[in-house]
C-alpha cells in the first residue's frame, strides 16, 4: 500500500526565509546519496515543507536505511498519497487497519487542515470505527495512523522513523578536519556533518614515527567515514613527511608534542585557505592527553588564523566510544601504539614565551609544509 517516503526536515523550518534554500541542500544530499547507492528515485518538494521521494516502483526499505543518517532530517514515513477526499482518507484508514488486523487505533492529523484539529479527528475516528469495528485508544494503541494533509494531497503513514536531525549537508559551508583515524577525529567529523558542514578530512601521516597499524586505521576511518557522509564523494588529504620536520625541529624537547601538534594546525589552516574552507575540525577533548590542556590549547588555537571548532572538548573518552559506537565507528579504538616522536615528559602548560618558540618554528617550516602539502595525496572515497 505506502509507496512512497515523506521527509520531514528539521530545526530550521522555522525559518520562513531561508527555509528554500535549506531544503534545496537537503534534496541534494539525498539525491547524491542515493547516486552512491546506485538507487534511483524522483524527489519533490511539497509546500515547501516537505520532500517526497518516489523510489519508481523500487522497495521502500532500502531507502528507508540510508535515510537515517542524512542530516538535515527530522524523521521519515513510509506514506501512501491520495487527494483530499476524507471518504477516500477513511478508506484508506480502514483498509491499513483491516490488512493489520488492528483492534485499538489512534489517528494523529497535522498540516494544512483548515478546520479545528481536535473535532474534525474526531469525525475521521468515529468514521472508521463505524466502517472497521475497531476502536479508539489515545492511550495504548495498536497502530497510530498518521495523515499529513498538504495543499493539494493527503499523506497517510502508520511508521515514523526518526532521522539524524540536524543541518542539511554542505549549508555552513567546508570545514577541514584534522583526521587521526581514532574514534574521537571520526566522530568529531560525524557532528560536523550533521550541523551541515562539509568535512575535507586531512590525514597527516607521521611514518616512521607512527605504527603501521597507525596508518592502517586511519584510512580505514576515512572509509568509514565516507560510508556516513551523505555526499556522492568524501575528498580527502594524505598529508607525508611532516614527521621529518617535527623531528628536526630546534625547540625544547618537551614542546615536541605541542610543535608537532602546532605543525598539523598549520597544515589544515593552509589546505583550509586553499579549499575556501572557513573552519578546523579536531577530535580534541580537554585533558585528555598533554596537548589538550586548556593553557596548551590556548597556545595552539592562536597559531593560527582559522576558527579552530572542538566537538568533542567536554567529552569523556568512554562517551566518545559509546556514541562511536552508536555510528560503527567502535572499531577505530583500538590501540595501534604511541608516537616515536613523543617525550617522556611532555609539556602540559604553555604561555606566550612558548607560543613565541612555535610560532617562530612554524615560520621557518613554512616553505617545507607549503611543499609538502603540494605533494600530498588527494583521494575522493
């Protein structure tokens, strides 16, 4: 009988303004994830508040499971649309009740009604009752029949899938995302996307002072990340030899960690500047390690001239796994080893003197990052 899908999109509906161009990102993500999936629909919008896809005759649950992580949408039904009959709309109740045998109904009414909700739901009830035998329960029902009544069509659905909520993709603009490929740089980047930016991640591969594994899990983070994107392709950074000119920077050993550090923030500012990107994405969460103290991360965020954005800073590192693994990401903790490069002793404060030592490092690193990110690779997965 439901032939087709209702979008419902989310928080920013309310605004009457922009809400336009909000869906028109919306409509596009979905369509392009779809591309991905090799799945092909037809999709529209309805009063401009709504997007209705037509899977062409297609089953409908395979649609149903990508839409759960397309941002920008509040929830989702499998609907079936008539014109704005009410004999035709009590048919068509009666019928979802009698071909589920449902005994205890409640009808829910929204949309363009024109008269008073309450009274004319009541009318629908009583109707279908009189033509099915069931019976009205507000309180316990068998089934919620759903009817979203629209301008020129009535939409009558009986599931409601909750979507990621959220922005649509792509509508706050790019942000570069400094990827590790652990948990925390993964789901950093999933709540980037569902507040509507579109991620570049940057992979900075410090081989020899990383593991194999190391690297072997970020590039496996990276397709799982594009797995959730809902974009046709995730462009992405492979960034090589910076390790290098961290081992052979002239500074105190125990800021190694925070020129290190110092020298991946440079490197997202760069790639961000030159993909018209206005925000860095990190994975950082406050204490957690030596570079993520709050003195150290003051140091770090006025090295450079991007907005450095923090999703996770006030997170727990068994909440950061637990959400992960909420989303599939719970494979990307394991362990792969500890940085060569790191010091015994790290330092975990820093103020101007130190910033004055990174800043002049990443001055003298300039012409060699700028050289290094020319010759990274760029992959689209």
């Amino acid at each position: 009988m439901f032939n087709a899908i209702l979008v419902r999109p989310g928080e920013y509906m309310v605004r009457v303004n922009t809400r336009a161009t909000y869906l028109s990102f919306l409509r596009e993500s979905i369509e392009k994830v779809f591309e991905r999936k090799g799945l092909k629909a037809q999709l529209k919008v309805v009063d401009n508040v709504r997007i209705l896809i037509d899977p062409l005759g297609s089953p409908l649950d395979q649609y149903l499971s990508i839409l759960r992580y397309v941002p920008g949408i509040s929830s989702f039904s499998p609907v079936v649309g008539i014109g704005k009959d009410y004999s035709v709309l009590i048919e068509t109740i009666s019928n979802i009740l009698v071909r589920d045998r449902v005994r205890r109904f409640k009808i829910e009414l929204q949309g363009s009604l024109g008269v008073g909700r309450k009274e004319l739901t009541a009318l629908i009830s009583k109707a279908v009752v009189d033509e099915t035998g069931a019976v009205v329960d507000l309180v316990e029902p068998e089934a919620v029949i759903g009817v979203d009544v629209r301008t020129r069509v009535m939409f009558v659905y009986n599931k409601v899938y909750k979507g990621m909520g959220g922005l649509p993709y792509g509508i706050q603009g790019c942000g570069v995302v400094l990827f590790s490929g652990g948990v925390d740089s993964a789901l950093a980047s999933i709540q980037a996307v569902k507040r509507g930016v579109r991620v570049i991640p940057v992979f900075v591969d410090m081989s020899p002072y990383w593991s194999p594994q190391a690297v072997e899990r970020a590039m496996e983070g990276l397709k799982l990340l594009a797995e959730k994107t809902p974009w046709d392709r995730l462009k992405a950074y492979i960034v090589k030899n910076a390790s290098r000119i961290v081992a052979n920077a002239e500074i105190p050993l125990k800021y190694r960690c925070l020129a290190c550090k110092a020298t991946m923030y440079r490197i997202a500012s760069l790639i961000a500047e030159k993909e018209n990107c206005d925000l860095i994405i990190t994975g950082e969460s406050l204490g957690q390690v030596a570079s993520q103290t709050s003195s150290n991360l003051k140091t770090l965020t006025r090295l450079v001239d991007k907005p450095v954005t923090r999703p996770l800073i006030f997170i727990d590192k068994e909440e950061i796994i637990e959400a992960s693994r909420k989303i599939g990401f719970s494979v990307l903790s394991r362990e792969v080893g500890e940085c060569k490069l790191k010091p015994d002793s790290p330092a975990t404060f820093s103020g101007k003197e130190v910033r004055d030592i990174l800043a002049e490092y990443l001055k003298q690193a300039e012409k060699d990052l700028e050289n290094i990110i020319h010759e990274s690779e760029v992959v689209y997965l």
